[in-house]
C-alpha cells in the first residue's frame, strides 16, 4: 500500500499546482468545479468547517448573480475571502496614549514569538521610538540569551531575571522599568506553551495581570502567534488563549515556506481574532502587515 | 460524550442505514466519507486521506462489514488496522554504532523540536549504555548553541560546539573528538530550514557526504498541517532520511501529519517527544496514533476486548431488554461481571476517548474497583425474585442483602438507586435510537 502512496504524492505536488490553474481556467462551473475547489482549501489548512462554509457561500453568491463562469468565480470567492478576513480592517498596532506601550507575545512552542518580537523591535526602532523587551521565557534553555543576543542586533534594551525565575515578576520589573525610563514601547517575549496545559495557562493569566496592575490598559496588544504550518490544532491554540487573556490579533509566521496558512481563515472564522502581521523570514527585516488581498491571492494558488 | 467522533459518527451512520434493511456497497462508501472527514479534520493531507480511504474501501465492502452485526465497529477496525499497518511495526530502534563512531543527524524546519530532541535521544541511549555525544551545528539561530550546551550541561552529556565555524568543519571535529573520547553515537543538532532554502539544503547534502551518518531523522511538529507532505517529501528526496522524531505530541493535536509523513516518505516514524521535559520521550507508538488521528483514544482496543467476552447472542438479548426498557438486576450481574472480565476498570475507562476531560468537567468523578466488587456482592446476594422485580426490596430485605454481602444498608440504598439512574440513562439513550454499542458497555453505575 505503501508504494502506491509515494507514487501517489509525488503525482499529487505535480498535480496540484495543475489543478489550482485548471480551476479556474474552466469554463463551467459544475460539481467537479466546487470538488477541486474543496482540494485547494483543505490543503491550504482551512480546514473542513470553515472549507464546507465557504463553498456553500460561494454557491449561493453564483446562483444568486448568475454566475456559470469559473473565471468569475474567482473574483467572487476572492472578494468572499477578503471580507472574511476582514479586508477593510485597520492593523495598526494599539498604542498607549501616553508612553510606555506594552505588547504581550504568547503562543504554543517554537512557533517564532521571539523572532517575532526582535522583528518588531526592530521595526519601531527604525521608526524612532524606544523599546524595551523583557525576557519572560524563563524556562527554555537559553531563551534569554537568545533575546537578549536579538536585543542587542535591534537595539533594544532588556529586562532578564535567572533561568527558572518567575516570568510575571521579569514582567513585572520591565513594566516598571519601561515607565521609569520612558521607553516607548515593552515587548513581552513568553515561554512556548501549550494551550493544553492548565499550569501554564494560569501562568499566563497571571502575567496578564501583572501588567494590567503595575500599568493599567496595559497590555495594549495581546498578540498570538501563530505557524504558517500548523494545521486544524491552531483552531484549539487559538480558543483557548483567547479564552484565557483577551487576544488582540495574530501574528502569522513562516509564510516564506510552502504552507499557505489557510487556518487562519478557520481562526478569524472561528474565533473572530483578526492577523495583524506576518513573518516571512528569519531576519529582523522579515515582518509585514498583514495583507487580505496579498494572501488570498496566495491562498488560492 | 463518551465515545470519540469518528465512533460516533459511524454509529449514526450505520444506524440510520440499518433501518432500512440490508447493507449495500454504496452504504460502506457512505460511511467511508465520514472516515475521510475525520483524517482531514486530523490534519491528514488531502491527498494521503482520499488514497487511504480508497485502498480501505475494498477491505471495507467485503462481506466482513455488510454482513456484521455491528458495521459501525467493524469499519472502525479495518480503518484502524490499515492505519496501524500504513505506519509500520514498532521500530523505534537506532542502527548499532558498528564501527564506532557513527552519526546520527537531526534535520528539520525551523522550532520542530530538534535541539530538545538531540538531548532527549541523548539521555535515551546514554540510558541504553551508550555514550553519545550532541554536536551543536546550528550556526544561525541566536542562542541555539547555548541551548544545547545547557540542555547537555543540565543532564551531564557532552556537548562539541566550535562556535559559528562552517557545520561540516564542526561535524568532522566531532567524530573526531568522538573517536578520541571512545563516544559511539555522535548527535548532530541542525539549523531549522526551510525546505526549499536550496542555499541550506545544500549545507545538508553536504554534511550527509562529509559525515556519512548511519541514520537522518527528520523533526516533524504533530501539530503540522497539510504541508507535511511537502517539507517531508522534499528533506526525503534530497537527503535519504532514514526515520522520524514526532514532537509536541502532548498536546491535543490529532497528529494526521504522522500519516501524510509516513505515506510520502515509507520512513519508520521512531520516537514521540511528549513534553518539553528531558523524559519526555518515547519509542512510537503506531497503534495509539491510529486511534488518536481517528480522535477515538482508545476506542479500538476497548472494541476488541469487548468482543472478547460479550457474547453476540447475549448482547442481543440485553439490547432487546434495554429497548423494552425491562433490564433487571440479573442482566445488571451479568454485565458486572462482563465488565469485570475485560480488564482493571480504570483501565477501561482510560481507553474511552474524552473520559479524561469529562472526569475533570464532572467533580468527584471517580471509578472504584471495589464498589464494582461490592456491587457485584450485593447482586448476588439477592433471591432471583429480588433481582428481577427490584421493587420488591423493602428495608428489611435490604439488611439482609447487606449483611449477606458484608455491604451497609446503605450500599445497597446506593446501588439500587444506581440502577434507577442507569435505567433512565438508557432509557434516554434508547430514545435517541443509539446503537448497543454504547449501551451495553454498562460502565455508568460505577462512575460517581
Ligand atoms: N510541548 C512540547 N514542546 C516541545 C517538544 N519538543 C520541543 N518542544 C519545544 O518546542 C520549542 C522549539 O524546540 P527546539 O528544540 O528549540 O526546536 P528546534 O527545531 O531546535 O528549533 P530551531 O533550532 O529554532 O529551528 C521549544 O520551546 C521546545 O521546548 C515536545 O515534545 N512537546
Ligand atoms: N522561515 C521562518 N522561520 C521563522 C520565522 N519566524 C521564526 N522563525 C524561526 O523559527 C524558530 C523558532 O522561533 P523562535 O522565535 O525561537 O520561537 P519561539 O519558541 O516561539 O520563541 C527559529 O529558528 C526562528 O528563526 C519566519 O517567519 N519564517
Ligand atoms: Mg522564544
Ligand atoms: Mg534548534
């Protein structure tokens, strides 16, 4: 069975780029039409609920204007997509009104919170403003050297207790340290946790706390990362930290490899949390906002 | 719900088609969408799913499904034994380090759990009296080589780094440190990368012909999606691999992506990393990751061993009664002790899918062996009159049940109110035109 499987997906990469421009050169929309269409959003990691959704919107928008060119089609389902993603909504990122700023990072493991918050500082240092960041991964080996090696490649000043220390008192100190020195802006890096683990998530309940008490309002954004490769189990990471601290929006990283993180659709769909920007690389340079238009284009092939 | 969703679903399924008299081909395919249904909703690449289900499908409409008494459970089985079959024996074993030293490379995308699992694989062959040795080769992310020398450094393996020195330069040095020192397997840590980054795919290549490692194991993230057959395939294709580490599967994911990887590389999967602890790693296990990626726990086994001692005709019987709502005591002994013959109860409880998760929802839930035994005591204490009209037990029949089975007026207050409730519980259950299958398991007396 196996050697029929390899065969089998060697074909299937071959054929699936074939296919994305098959769909929508041809001419009729029939059911082949709207299976091929099930493929294309399933393997982009929409996954079958949100998938089974929009297909069914899409069908009831083409019988409604008439439509029975794929050609067409497209737009339609490209305009359907963007207005669930939200295309019209403002990114930007909130802001105090007075400084300093605080931005909470968090998300399950080795999905690119750090490199995601070195991209940011970089980003607002380029823009002129102070940045501050505080090491709160306190349990990963090494994960404040490799903050505060980021720290000093941006620019970025640091707040670090021991390795195994308490991550809501770094939070804590940085919070303090950010209003005394009048820094702009404070990114929280956290440990990678799963959202499965009730300690953890408590943890991370009381770091949110802690810097809504020494600062209130804050934090200001409370951003959830989020692996361009994670399939369905992005759903469940995004459910339940939003259950635990009010997520502001999603960072989608990874999108310079070949997944095209479709359960970000599932997630806005599911969850209502909106992506605010993307990672589309390793380098402090690799950060975008997030882009409607440009993904759904990408989304489809 | 007591049963995962696929099990579920499939009950429903077979339910409804049942009704309608006799199974056809077209049926077996119908339920078969619901198989397809749940590979994608468990991350199972779209492709790797419609293969399968198709390569099932045959096994599937043979006479063994259309004809059994219980569809539903028999297509789960055959699902679940071509899945376990696809993924291959156990063979969570490294090739022998003959001649000593020999290389072992860690490859994969960026945050998989390679560096983690370096020093987990470490400590597992240290353990298995070896003497390895991790290599730190990833030269770019920052940190990544404190990381592993504090991973070594924490449970006392040696670590060779060279700082950002070219990862061949530092893989050479290693085996030939590792030579000198007497370490038979020499570890090597990788940069994450991205598949198609032919600038470090190239680093790969070239370390797996400076090196000639006896084994390539690729990190894969359970929680990965449809992509895996991409970055799979392609590391495959350009390297050889030999096996796979699935990491992060403490948490929740369904893990499909172990499939689509197997399918599109024919690699044994070799260990599971289950936590971000140094233990927290285990040879792996293709059946538990059949039913995980079905999302039924361990329905199938529980499916087994019921079959083991249910006897057909008699669930028959016991369904017959539960319908007609006339369930006695005696039937109630009877399942006691069918219970019994299955295994330890929390055992059993444990392969039901979600009982974790609902045994915390629920407080002071909890399963004990003994009042199965009392229970049993107390059933068998009773004259066969009591145990069909349980009515009848007026308070002094009670103290003698009691004492006849050792038990308290009180547990026999307890068991008998017990049964009243399961009776209801089926009643609903009946009502809702489920299949035996979940009623005859005759668990819910013991859950309090
Ligand atoms: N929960 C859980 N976390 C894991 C597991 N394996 C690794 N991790 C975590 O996943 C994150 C990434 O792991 P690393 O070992 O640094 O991964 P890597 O592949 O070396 O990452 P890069 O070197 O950055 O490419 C870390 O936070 C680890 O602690 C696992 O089995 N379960
Ligand atoms: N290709 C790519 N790699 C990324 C991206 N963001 C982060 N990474 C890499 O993913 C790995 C894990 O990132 P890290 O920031 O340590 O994740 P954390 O564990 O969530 O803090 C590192 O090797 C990063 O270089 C991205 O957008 N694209
Ligand atoms: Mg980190
Ligand atoms: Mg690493």
């Amino acid at each position: 069975m196996l050697k029929i499987f390899k065969e089998g997906l060697r074909r299937t990469r071959e054929a699936l780029q074939d296919r994305l421009d098959q769909l929508f050169s041809k001419n009729e929309i029939n059911d082949d039409f709207f299976a091929d269409l099930e493929e294309v959003l399933i393997s982009a990691d929409v996954g079958v609920e949100t998938s089974t959704k929009i297909i069914a919107l899409l069908g009831q928008r083409l019988r409604e204007a008439k439509i029975k060119e794929a050609q067409k089609a497209r737009e339609i389902l490209k305009e359907l997509l963007i207005a669930l993603m939200d295309g019209e909504k403002d990114r930007s990122l909130v802001f105090a009104p007075v400084p300093p700023t605080v931005f909470l990072v968090l998300g399950v493991n080795g999905v690119g919170k750090t490199t995601s918050i070195a991209k940011l500082a970089y980003h607002y240092r380029q823009a002129g403003k102070s940045v501050l960041l505080a090491a709160g991964d306190t349990f990963r080996a090494a994960a404040i050297e490799q903050l505060e090696e980021w720290s000093g490649r941006v620019g970025a000043g640091l707040i670090k207790h021991q390795s195994g220390g308490d991550p809501s008192a770094v939070v804590f100190d940085a919070v303090n340290a950010a209003a005394a020195r009048h820094v702009d802006l404070l990114l929280c890096d956290t440990a990678g946790r799963l959202h499965t683990k009730s300690n953890l998530i408590e943890e991370i309940k009381k770091i949110n706390r802690v810097i809504g008490r020494a600062l209130p309002g804050a934090p200001h954004e409370t951003l959830l990362v989020l692996d361009a490769t994670t399939g369905q189990n992005g759903i469940a990471q995004a459910k339940y930290f939003q259950e635990a601290v009010p997520v502001s929006g999603v960072i989608l990283t990874k999108l310079d490899g070949t997944a095209r993180g479709g359960i970000v659709v599932a997630v806005k769909d599911l969850t209502g949390i909106p992506v605010k920007l993307v990672g589309i690389g390793e380098k402090k340079e690799d950060l975008q906002v997030f882009d409607p238009a440009l993904f759904v284009e990408a989304l489809l092939g | 719900m007591l049963f995962g969703g696929l099990a579920e679903k499939l009950q429903d399924t077979f339910q409804k088609l049942k009704r309608k008299g006799k199974l056809t081909e077209k049926d077996v395919e119908l339920a078969l969408r619901e198989v397809r249904m749940a590979l994608l909703e468990a991350d199972v690449n779209y492709r790797v799913a419609r293969d399968f289900t198709a390569a099932v499908k045959e096994r599937a409409i043979g006479a063994e499904v259309i004809k059994s008494l219980t569809p539903g459970q028999q297509v789960i089985k055959i699902v679940h034994e071509e899945l376990i079959k696809l993924m291959g024996e156990t063979q969570s074993k490294i090739a022998p380090p003959s001649p000593p030293p020999q290389c072992i490379m860690l490859v994969g995308l960026q945050g998989s759990g390679k560096t983690t699992s370096a020093a987990k694989l470490g400590l597992l062959l240290r353990r298995g009296g070896h003497n390895p040795l991790l290599v730190a080769a990833d030269i770019y992310r920052p940190a990544a080589i404190q990381q592993l020398e504090t991973l070594g450094r924490e449970n006392g393996l040696p670590v060779f780094s060279l700082g950002k020195e070219r990862p061949l330069q530092i893989g050479l040095q290693a085996m030939q440190r590792a030579s000198r020192e007497q370490n038979d397997y020499v570890i090597i840590d990788t940069a994450g990368r991205l598949h198609i980054d032919t600038e470090l795919m190239d680093e790969l290549k070239g370390l797996k012909e400076g090196l000639k490692p006896l084994e390539i194991l690729l990190v894969v993230d359970a929680m990965t999606g449809q992509d895996a057959v991409n970055v799979a395939g392609t590391f495959h294709q350009q390297l050889g691999l030999t096996g796979v580490i699935l990491t992060k599967l403490d948490g929740d994911t369904r893990g499909g992506a172990a499939l689509s990887v197997r399918a599109v590389t024919g690699c044994p999967i070799k260990f599971s990393g289950l936590g971000e602890k140094m233990d927290a790693f285990e040879p792996f296990h293709p059946d538990r990751m059949a039913s995980r990626i079905l999302g039924m726990g361990d329905v199938l086994s529980l499916i087994e061993k019921a079959q083991q001692v249910v006897d057909e005709e008699k669930s028959r019987l016991l369904e017959k009664k539960l319908r007609s709502q006339s369930l006695t005591l005696e039937d109630f002994l009877e399942q006691l002790q069918q219970v019994r013959q299955m295994g330890p109860l929390d055992e059993l409880l444990g392969l039901i899918p979600g009982f974790n998760r609902a045994s915390k929802a629920m407080k002071n839930l909890s399963v004990d062996e003994k009042e199965l035994l009392k229970a049993e005591a107390i059933v068998k204490s009773m004259t066969r009159q009591e145990r069909l009209q349980p009515e009848i037990i007026n308070s002094s029949r009670r103290r003698r049940i009691a004492r006849g089975s050792g038990t308290t007026v009180q547990d026999v207050n307890r068991l008998l109110k017990q049964f009243g409730e399961m009776k209801k519980m089926l009643k609903q259950f009946s009502s809702m035109d489920k299949s035996r299958f979940k009623k005859s398991k005759g668990l819910f007396p013991f859950i309090r």
